[in-house]
C-alpha cells in the first residue's frame, strides 16, 4: 500500500502553476522561471489510458519523452509506439503534440559510451539532438551509467563521455538544444565524474539532468547531498524530482548505494529532500526550466487510484514550492 501524487503566448510557469492545460494551436513562450513537468513513463498505461489524458488530469503540459536506440516514443493519444524516422515523422509528432497542447520539454535517452561502436553511439546522440530540435524540446537527458563503469579507470571513463558527448555536440553545432548528464547509478553520482567531464567536453551546451534525490540514493549524508547539488546547480540543464524518507538515524550518515531505497522511497511531500531548498538554488543561478516528476514511490502502490493521488499530491506539492521561491 502506499503511504501518502498554454494558453496561446502565455509563460509556461505561470500556467504550470495556475493548473490550466493548454488549448489547441498553442505558440509557446520561453519560461521565465520554474515549472512542472514529468516523464512519459509516469503517466503511463498503469495510470492513465494515454499520455494526453494524464497530463489533463494533472493540469500539467510538459514531459519529458523517452526516445528509444530505434527513434520509437510513445503516442501521446494512443498507447501504442511511433517511429521517428525521419524529419517528416519528427515533424507530423509535433503537430500532433500542439494540436494537443502537449509541450515536449526534454527527449530521453540511454546510450552506453563503454559499449559498441563509438560512431554508433555518437550518431544515436546527435540524431537526439535533431529531434529534440524538431521537437521544439529545450534538452536531451543522458544516462552516465555504462557497464564497464567498474572496470575501467576514471580518466578512461571521462574519456569515452567527453569524445561521445563532444562529437554529438560537434555534429549539432548549430543546434540550441543542451545535452544533461542525469546523475544515475554509481558512476553518474560522481560529482568529480561530472565536473571533468563537463570541463574536457568545453561546450556551455553540456551540463546536468540534475536529479535532486540521487546523491541521496547513492548514501551521501542529507547536509552533503545539499552540498554537492549546490555545486551542480549552475550545470542544470533539466532536472528530474523524486524522494526519500530514511529513518532520521540514517540521514547523516553514509549508506550503502541504494540502501533500502524501495522500503523508503515515498511521496515528493513526504521525502527527507527539502524540495523548496533546492527550488531556491536553482533560481539563484537562474535556472530557467522543469521540475520534471519521477516519483519511483508510484512502484509501491497497488492500485491505479492510489498512483494517480500520489501525482496529484506530487503537483500540488510542486506548485506550492515554485509559487513560493518565485515569490521570495
């Protein structure tokens, strides 16, 4: 059981937090702050019948949209998959999406630097990055994990990202849109890991999918977790939000990576991660983005009504916070 979820040529944020979903035909603005968005995976089949009628529900427009190796994503008014095979599909998508009010924020990726071809890898990258463009979305999520990430050393590590990153970034030269590094799994909740390979990649278009809770996960003391967030925020491109609520005798200390995380995963209103603290970091150095929705607590519940108010206390939560920072 679980414990606990445009109008035409109008600010994204200040939609995002009046609740209002987006008419048909849309222009949109560029945001001028903080606003919601969250995965497609989160309004998936296990709560909604389509992506359209979750965001709806929610009162939200932007998601972020996971684009598989095949350039397949999930319908937004159907639940079936949609190749993007060309800059036509790329393009009929979009139509679709702001016939629907749908804003494409973010295009997700998972691409392993440390296996297959290195041209391959790139290619998949830059492509991304194409459709992303195409898609009027404003940045394309990395994945830091790869599965040599053990066994090789730190400067190799480094290596392959920056060569991968930096020949996407390279092919997309004229592109605006940014690449993120999400800070996942062992490797990618590397703050050193990060920062060199930001700085051997040298582009201002390379930085964080900056996942407020990770650091958390990977058994970083609360107080250090802020720390290390503070220092990365500059680097935001993106962010993804979920929580943890650990037993106050484990919060400062140093955990196991991982450690009970599916026991203690919860609610965004529930978690130990002061959400309106880090709303406040990323302001200050003039983030101008998504507070993108993964609540991995949503794997806890048994029903579907259950998940659906989790993301409803998940919006609210959220837009109570970024009323209040932009406020302040």
């Amino acid at each position: 059981m679980c414990t606990g979820i445009r109008g035409c040529v109008v600010v994204v944020v200040s939609m995002a937090v009046m609740g209002t979903f987006a008419p048909t035909n849309c222009v949109w603005a560029a945001p001028k702050g903080l606003f919601i968005s969250i995965r497609d995976a989160f309004v998936g089949p296990d709560e909604f019948p389509t992506t359209v009628d979750g965001l709806r529900h929610l009162g939200l427009e932007a998601i972020e949209l996971n684009l598989d190796r095949e350039f397949t994503v999930e319908a937004l008014d159907a639940r079936e998959r949609v190749k993007l095979d060309s800059d036509d599909a790329v393009k009929q998508y979009r139509r679709r999406a702001d016939t629907l009010g749908v804003r494409i924020w973010a295009v997700m990726t998972a691409c392993d630097f440390s296996a297959g071809d290195m041209t391959a890898n790139t290619d998949y990258i830059a492509r991304a990055v194409e459709i992303a463009d195409m898609l009027g979305a404003s940045a394309v999520r990395i994945d830091s994990a790869m599965s040599k990430e053990r066994e090789l050393d730190f400067e190799a590590r480094v290596k392959l990202f920056a060569e991968g990153l930096g020949g996407a970034l390279r092919k997309t030269a004229t592109s605006k849109v940014t690449l993120g590094i999400e800070n996942h799994g062992f490797q990618g909740n590397n703050l050193a890991f990060l920062l060199n390979t930001f700085q051997q990649a040298d582009s201002d278009r390379l930085g964080s999918t900056l996942d407020l809770c990770n650091f958390y996960w990977r058994g970083y003391p609360l107080s250090e977790v802020y720390g290390i967030l503070n220092l990365l925020a500059p680097h935001a491109k993106h962010t993804h939000v979920k929580s943890i609520h650990y037993p106050a005798e484990q919060r400062e200390v140093i955990r196991e990576a991982g450690w009970e995380y599916g026991k203690y995963s919860c609610p965004l209103d529930e978690g130990d991660i002061d959400l309106a603290k880090v709303a406040g970091m990323l302001l200050k150095v003039g983030y101008k983005g998504d507070l993108c929705i993964e609540d991995e607590s949503l794997g806890k519940c048994k029903t579907r009504e259950e998940r659906v108010a989790i993301l409803e206390r998940d919006v609210a939560y959220l837009r109570k916070i970024i009323a209040n920072a932009q406020r302040s």
